[in-house]
C-alpha cells in the first residue's frame, strides 16, 4: 500500500501540473498472470488466472466541455484529444490512446448515451508491455470503470467485464474475456477459475508450499500490430465448424470448440478421440475447408469469419480490399487438427489443476508443475505460440528448480510463469536471473519486473482521495 500510495501522490502533482487542477477520483485496474488454460477463453472454456501487483492507475476529473483529454506519466505515451461524442478508434494502429477510447466507448454504447461531457485523465501503469500479463486490458478496464464512474451509474462487475472484454475487440483483437473478468473479478489472496457464459468467478485455494514466480523473456509482441492471434482464433472456429460438420451438427451456427463438446454431450477426453477420426494432421488449405464445409471460398471469408478474424488474412480492413487480396489467402494453412487437440487437452488441464488444488495431495506442487509443463509443450508443439527465447526461460527455470514451467499469455514473447517452491525461491531467482538476464542484449527496461515471485492480487477499484 505504501506504494501505491506513493505514486497516486506523485499522480496528484503530475496532474496538477498538467491540467491545473486536482483530480476528483482515482481508477485502478491490475494486470493478470494465467497460471493455466492458454488460449482456450475464446473457445468457451474456463481459465485460472490471478491478478498480479502491477497496475494501471487514472488520475480523472470531469470537466463542462465534451473534450476528453488524455495523458500519460511514461513519454513514451503521447497525449491526445477527442471530442467525447465522437470516438473514433482506429484499428490498423493500436496507439495507446486506442485501449483508453475501447473502454469509454463501450461504457457509452451500453448505456446508448451520446451527449457525454468530457473529462481530463492521466494513466500511470506499470505492468510490462505486450508481455502477457494483460497491460492493454488494464488499461481497457481502468478507462471502462472511469467512464462509469463519471458517468455516476451502476453496473455489477460481471457487467463491467462483460462490456470490457466486448468493447477491447474494437482495436482489432478477438480476444475471449479472461484478461477483463480478472481485472474485474480478483481477490486478494485467491486465484480465481473463470467460467464464460455465463460469466462467473470461483475460488481457487494455491498451495502454500510453493510460489508463483513470473519471468519476463524481454521479447514484446503486440497481439493488436500482428495477425498471429486472430489467425489462432479463426483457425479454432474452422475447426469447430470442421468437428460439427462431421459429426452431423448444424455447423453454420457453430463459433467456438466448447459448442460442439456441449451439444454432442461428450468428454473432454471423448472430444480428443473425435479430433483423432475427424481431422488430419497436415494443415488444411482455405479450399480443403471450403470443400468439406460446402461452401465458396467468398462464403468463408464474408460469412464464417469475423471482421476481426478476416483482417488477419492480409492486414485489409475492409471486405472489398480483402477480397483482391487473393495471394495472402491461398498461401494461408489452417492447423486444425494441431489448434483443436491443444484446445481440449489444455480445458482438461485446467480442471485437473484445481481439482489437485482442492484436494491438495502430498505431491500437489510437483503434480501442478507437470500439468504447467504439459501445458507450455501444448502451445510450443500443437499451438506454436511461443518462442526461441520464452524456451529457453522455461529450460532455465525448470532447471534451476521450478517444478513446472510455462508461457503465459497469448504467447510468441513476453512471459512465463513457474512453481517454485517456496524453500527454493531465493536462489531460483538468483540463478535464473544469472542465466538469462545477465546478457547485454536482452531488453531490460522493465528491468526490476523481469523475474519476480507474484501472489494473487486484488481487483479494479475507485479511490476518492489521494
Ligand atoms: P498485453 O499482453 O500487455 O496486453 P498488448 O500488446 O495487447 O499486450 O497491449 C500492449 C499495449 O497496451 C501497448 O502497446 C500500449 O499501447 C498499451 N499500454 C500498455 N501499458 C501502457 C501504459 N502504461 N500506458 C499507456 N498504454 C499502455
Ligand atoms: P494477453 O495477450 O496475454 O493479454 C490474450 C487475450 C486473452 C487470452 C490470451 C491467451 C486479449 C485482450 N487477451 O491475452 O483473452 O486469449 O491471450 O490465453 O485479447
């Protein structure tokens, strides 16, 4: 607490100096650690993620004019200026202000308000960029529950998730809604399993015996500036659609993974041996789909696919430009059969994961370190997110004494996450920071968040005074 409070003072001064006057309240919204369950929110299924430390923080004071001004204590993040009636946010360039304007917009569409007055805002964060620990929906969320506390109206914080995860779709990203339901959703001293629709949040007890430690690989990769994730997310939407097809479900309606496990009433595990007799292993080509769905290749990119997920095939932002984009789409493959085995298996590992919590055995941090490992081989083999340098921390980290390793995050950069345990933690860290951090080349301006142990943080709030 002490600094935090530090720095909303230092928000206080910063803010008088820039706008002349003092702020009314103040907003925080924390960033997350997925401990398990990657890339699986977007497919329906449930994640178990914990709220970390570090934070976004909104100095706002609302002001007679409809001008909202926006601020930021890191000059890396320039100012700017909208009318508050007129949000325009623009999908091919993920500026920061874009994240801020996603959660004003989506707070004023749910109330279809449309003579909001303005407001002067300044953002101080301190959770690592475009490093898997949810900065951009800090940020969405921190800018969602300003807007509605200006505003003086009411929403649960399901809802307050629910429009958050909606509205950060409109930088482009067809995220699922984990990162906005813990920023909303967290308690301190508890990691939480998030279930969608409907959305709810349940306890998860993490063993005293061990700790969480997050290791930042200092490689960035901005989900919204690349296509990586949306092509993930269409490619489980094809192959949904593919598993529906087959086993004679109404296909057409059909979005996510989890769908087609709900309404054929199997097992995870029965769902796995589908796959195996449904799908092949060697990538499919946007023709093979067509063929096995019946449909044009014009009826795949206009109606199977999402604007979000459509702009992935050439970065075009409109139907008409991606239709002359005829290159970028047939050099595309789709692995399905690889993204559906790692969607299943992985909704397994989570429920495996808190049942060992619950029942907590002897071994269970040597058995919920197995399933972290299962876990980052999933995603390094059959989802190919991750990367040369996310590997090796997770070598590292395994090797000096971690009993489970894996990214976290969308992947293809930032962090990962360990279970240590608690006896080892000291020289863990130091001989994980001797590894990987003493090379000169490695990008450290997060420096003293790179490698540090994290406990389950609380959730978004409002300050009325600093
Ligand atoms: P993450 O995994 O951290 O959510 P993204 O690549 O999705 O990564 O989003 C990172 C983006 O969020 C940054 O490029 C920046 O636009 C915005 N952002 C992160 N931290 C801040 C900050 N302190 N102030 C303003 N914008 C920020
Ligand atoms: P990151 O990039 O770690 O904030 C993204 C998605 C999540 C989830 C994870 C992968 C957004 C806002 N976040 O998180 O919903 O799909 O990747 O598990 O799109």
């Amino acid at each position: 607490m002490p600094v935090l409070f530090d720095r909303l003072m230092k928000l206080k001064e910063m803010f008088n100096s820039k706008f002349g006057s003092i702020p009314k309240f103040y907003v925080r919204a924390p960033g997350r650690v997925n401990i398990i369950g990657e890339h699986i929110d977007y497919c329906g299924y449930s994640v178990l993620p914990m709220a970390v430390e570090q934070d976004m923080l909104i100095a706002v004071e609302p002001v007679e004019t409809q001008t909202l001004q926006l601020a930021n204590t890191n000059p890396l993040y320039p100012d700017f200026s909208t009318n508050a009636n007129n949000i325009q946010i623009d999908k091919t360039k993920p500026l920061w202000h874009n994240y801020f304007l996603c959660g004003f917009k989506g707070i004023q569409e749910h109330f279809g308000l449309s003579n909001l007055t303005g407001m002067n805002c300044l953002v101080d964060g301190n959770i690592p960029p475009s490093s898997g620990l949810s900065s951009s929906s800090a940020l969405v969320c921190c800018a969602g529950l300003v807007t509605v506390t200006v505003l003086g109206m009411n929403l649960s914080k399901v809802e307050l998730a629910e429009i958050c995860a909606k509205s950060e779709r409109y930088i482009g990203t067809e995220g699922g809604g984990m990162d906005q339901s813990i920023s909303f959703l967290a308690e301190e001293g508890t990691a939480k399993l998030i279930e969608f629709s409907p959305l709810r949040a349940t306890d998860v007890k993490l063993p005293s015996g061990a700790v969480f430690v997050i290791a930042n690989s200092c490689v960035e990769m901005n989900k919204a500036a690349t296509s990586h994730f949306n092509i993930r997310v269409m490619e489980c939407r094809l192959a949904a659609k593919l598993l529906a097809k087959y086993k004679g479900l109404q296909w057409d309606k059909i979005l996510r993974l989890e769908e087609v496990q709900a309404k054929l009433g199997v097992s995870l595990e029965e769902m796995l041996g589908i796959v195996e007799d449904a799908l092949h292993p060697s990538p499919y080509s946007p023709e093979e789909v067509c063929r096995c769905l019946g449909i044009s290749l014009q009826e795949l990119r206009t109606q199977v696919l999402s604007p979000n997920t459509q702009n992935a095939f050439c970065g075009k932002t409109t139907i008409k430009q991606m239709l002359k984009c005829d290159t970028s789409f047939s050099v595309l493959i789709f692995k399905l059969y690889q993204r559906a085995k790692h969607v299943y298996s992985e909704a397994a590992r989570v429920l495996q994961f808190k049942k060992i919590c619950e029942e907590a055995p002897d071994n269970t941090v040597q058995l919920l370190g197995d399933l972290m490992n299962q876990s980052h081989v999933s995603c390094r083999d059959m989802y190919e997110c991750s990367c040369p340098e996310l590997d090796q921390l997770v070598d590292i980290c395994r090797k000096f004494g971690a009993q489970g390793s894996r990214l976290t995050g969308a992947g293809w950069g930032g962090c990962t996450v360990s279970i240590v345990p608690a006896d080892k933690l000291s020289s863990f860290l130091a001989n994980v920071h001797e590894a990987y951090y003493q090379r000169s080349d490695r990008n450290l301006t997060f420096e003293k968040q790179s490698l540090f142990a994290t406990k389950p943080g609380g959730g978004a709030l409002v300050f009325l005074e600093a």
